[in-house]
C-alpha cells in the first residue's frame, strides 16, 4: 500500500506568532521560516501544502519566503500558486504552495467561493519506484471556513 505524510500548514506570511507582519524586519521572517523548516524536519513529510506564503511581499520582508523555506526543508519539488499580487510601491505577493518529496506532474491554484476569499491548491503526484510507475495521486487542500485534506489513489 502507498502511503504519504502530508502537512498542511498556513504560515501566516511567515510572520509567526505576531498579528501583524508589517512592522518586522527581514531577519525575524527568516528566523520564522527556520523554524518552520525544523517542524518539517521533524515531521518528515511526503506533501507539505503551505497557504498564505509571500513571494517578495514589501510587509513581509521582500524576498521569496517558499525559495528560502524550500532552501532549508530539502524538498526536490515545489510549485507556487499566487492568490493576491500588487505592484507599485507597496508590493504585496501571496498564495499556496506545494512543497513535494515526489514529482509534481500538474497543479493548479483556484481562487474559489461567493465571496472569492475561500482558496483551494491541489496538485496530482506520481512517484517512481524500481522504474516502474506507482499510481497517480490527488491531494487537495482547501481553505476556506472548513479547512479540508483529501488524498485519492488511482491506477
């Protein structure tokens, strides 16, 4: 039987235990991050589903906060799906991502709901073993007001 260990995680924009991530400063997201990147050492995930991630946000320290995660955690393959961008003077990039042991073969992120607030991010995964293909699985994460996990195995 195929198992995976799957994390979904919402790390908030990096900025941790804080309300509000605008008023820090590069250093305490990476050091956030940090330690972000040991619970998933710990936990020695498959799939790790991340909501709220930045990608070069001005209020979360301008830098790609899934390259720096991904950099720490060691995961071959990644994806990341924006939910919210602005440019100008105040940048402001965010979304889901997909932080994978396994290939990643397709993803989407869908922006979904009445109120278009609800976000979803799914990807279809295939792992390789002794050359031959093992079947294909789906993993969604849907946030919204009922975060849902959901993996189904197909032949």
């Amino acid at each position: 039987m195929l198992r995976y260990r799957i994390v979904t995680f919402n790390i908030a924009h990096g900025r941790g235990l804080s309300p509000f991530q605008g008023l820090h400063g590069r250093r305490r997201f990476q050091r956030n991050l940090q330690k972000i990147s040991k619970l998933l050492d710990e936990l020695k995930p498959d799939i790790v589903a991340l909501q709220e991630i930045d990608e070069n946000s001005r209020w979360s320290g301008s830098f790609d906060h899934l390259s720096y995660l991904n950099a720490l955690a060691d995961f071959p393959h990644a994806v990341f799906g924006v939910n919210n961008r602005r440019t100008g003077g105040y940048q402001l990039n965010y979304g889901n991502a997909i932080l994978s042991r396994h290939p990643i073969v397709a993803w989407e992120n869908v922006t979904f709901g009445p109120t278009r607030s609800a976000k979803k991010v799914s990807c279809t995964l295939r792992s390789m073993s002794a050359g031959t293909c093992c079947p294909s699985s789906t993993f969604t994460c849907t946030i919204g007001r009922e975060p849902t996990v959901s993996v189904r195995l197909t032949s």
